[in-house]
C-alpha cells in the first residue's frame, strides 16, 4: 500500500464527515445563505480541526462564496487551499519532500541529537524506533538512550527495538537519573562515530515545573558532551486523541521547547482534524506521521499531499 492510500485510509473518518455529512449542505444552483455556513463551520470542528482553524475557513468562504449561488468545485476548492495554506503555515519551504531526513536538523560535527517527548501511550517508542529506522536505511549510525527511567516497559521496549534494528542502546535499571542515562548516550554516541543519538524522555504527565526541571537537567548535561544538544526536539502527539491532548501538548511544547512534531496512530479511528489544530494553536510544524504499525510506517508530513488524501474519493 503506497503512502498516498496509507493516508487515504487514516483520513477515513473525517472525510466522511467532510464528504458523506455535508453531501446534501451545499446544493448547487441555491444561495449558500449563513444556515448553510453555520452547520459547515460545526462539521468542521467535529473533524478535530479546532474552533479557530474552522473560523478561518468559514472566514473565507464567506467572502467568496457567501449570497452568492452554490458552486460545490469552487466551495471545495476554497477549503481545500486554506487547509493547505493552514498546515503549511510558514515554513512553506522548510524540507525537501524527496528527501525524507530534510525536517531534521543536522549538526556541523559529531553526532546530531534528537530529544523526544510525549505523554504515555502516545506511541513515542515506537516513534522513536520509525525514526531510528529511517536514519539507518539512509545511512547513519544510530545510539538510542533509555531515558524514560521511570517506567521499566518503556526502556524494555526501546531495548527490543534496538536488538530488531541492530542499533546501539544506553540503558540503565528503573528508576535511574534521566539525566545520566542521556549523558551516557551522548558519550557513547561520541566514542562510536555515531550520526545521531536518539533520547527517550518520561513520557508522565508531571506539573508544568517538574516537567521543566528534568528536562532542562537533561539539556544541561547533555551539553557538558555535545555543547549544541539538543539539535531537535520532536513532540510525538497521539492522533486519536484528538482535542483532547492538545493541552497536553501545549504544556510538553512549553516544556520540551519543541522543534517538531511527530503525529503517531493515524489510522481509521482518527479525526485527522487534529493536524489542523496542532500546526494553529501549538504553532510548530508537524514533521512526520505514523501511518501505520510496521517499522517503515512513518512518513514526511506533506501538508498538500495531506489534504489531497483528505479529498480524494
């Protein structure tokens, strides 16, 4: 199955709401009067996408469509580019869609460090080996750093990953310092030549301070090794969710100081309005989808070729 079905399959759910639920809203030949744009703007939010996004839409398909009689192309047309021009934002030429390792940034020397954060259950292990993966296939070598020490699963599961991948992981027993187990990772990144260090971060939800310290003492340490860590730091949002992780994720942002975000779980189940609502209300862009399981289920985040799959029959 190719990326494009991928995310035609992911998007089901809110296409029906976009395309099955709104069939019989625009007629063509009548005059798309303000009842007809009211009960749009709220299937618009029921896709996840946000009240604010959806004001922007209806914002302008008022003014170009508004009173005057219904053409449905040139209605969806005008949805479609603006959902384009919202998830694009203004990083527009941010990354090389032929090259699936342009959204990350590289360091000058030594190895580039890429910290990782989510809430649990969000699928920022399984995040984190898609990208370990991806590295690897375009031929880099890859440390990964245990450092969610908190919950023994998650660094038995990054273990697992790194004996399927072939990489290198720092691990420590449960309960350890963070802190320390990403410092080891960094060293041993350094000692083996290695491309990139991957640091798995706790994925509880703390208070906002708790949060903050650990992981400016992760950043701190990580420094004393490599004086640019972090090079990025990706948020790794689950999709399902919906808005209701966006708080959860203005706090990690805040927290994390988020470079970009990997939006995991996009499957059929998912109201991929939510991509929406990320890139306006948390204001960093999303750089890669999980759409899917396997290992290779992970793709650039193409905000045309998003919408495109969002539309297409």
């Amino acid at each position: 199955m190719g990326l494009f079905d991928k995310l035609k399959r992911g998007l089901e759910k809110t296409k029906q709401i976009l395309r099955t639920d709104v069939r019989d809203l625009f007629r063509a030949g009548e005059i798309l009067d303000e009842r007809v744009l009211q009960d749009f703007e709220g299937r618009l939010i029921r896709t996840d996408m946000g009240v604010a996004a959806a004001n922007r839409i209806m914002t302008r398909l008022r003014a170009e469509h508004g009173g005057r009689t219904v053409d449905v192309n040139a209605i969806w047309k005008t949805v479609r580019d603006e959902l384009v021009d919202l998830l694009t934002g203004s990083n527009n030429s941010l990354w090389d869609l032929n090259n699936p390792l342009s959204p990350l940034a590289k360091a000058e020397s030594g190895p580039t460090t890429i910290l990782v954060a989510g809430v649990n259950g969000a699928g920022k292990t399984t995040s984190i080996a898609k990208i370990a993966n991806l590295l690897q296939k375009n031929g880099n070598k890859v440390v990964l750093a245990a450092g969610d020490t908190f919950r023994a699963a998650a660094v038995e599961q990054l273990t697992m990953w790194s004996q399927r991948l072939g990489c290198e992981i720092v691990r420590k027993e449960s309960g350890s310092d963070p802190a320390a187990v990403a410092y080891e990772g960094c060293q041993r990144a350094v000692q083996t030549n290695a491309d990139y260090v991957i640091i798995d971060t706790a994925g509880r939800l703390q208070t906002q301070k708790n949060l903050m310290d650990e992981l400016d003492k992760v950043r701190r340490v990580i420094q004393k090794v490599i004086p640019a860590a972090p090079h990025e730091s990706l948020l790794v949002l689950d999709a399902t969710t919906g808005q209701n992780g966006l708080s959860q994720a203005q706090s990690f942002t805040k927290a994390v100081k988020c470079t970009g975000l990997v939006l995991a779980k996009l499957d059929g189940t998912a109201r991929g309005g939510v991509v929406v609502a990320i890139r306006q209300e948390i204001g960093i862009p999303v750089k890669y989808i999980g759409v899917g399981e396997q290992i290779d289920d992970l793709e650039l985040f193409d905000p045309k070729g998003f919408v495109d799959a969002l539309f297409e029959k």
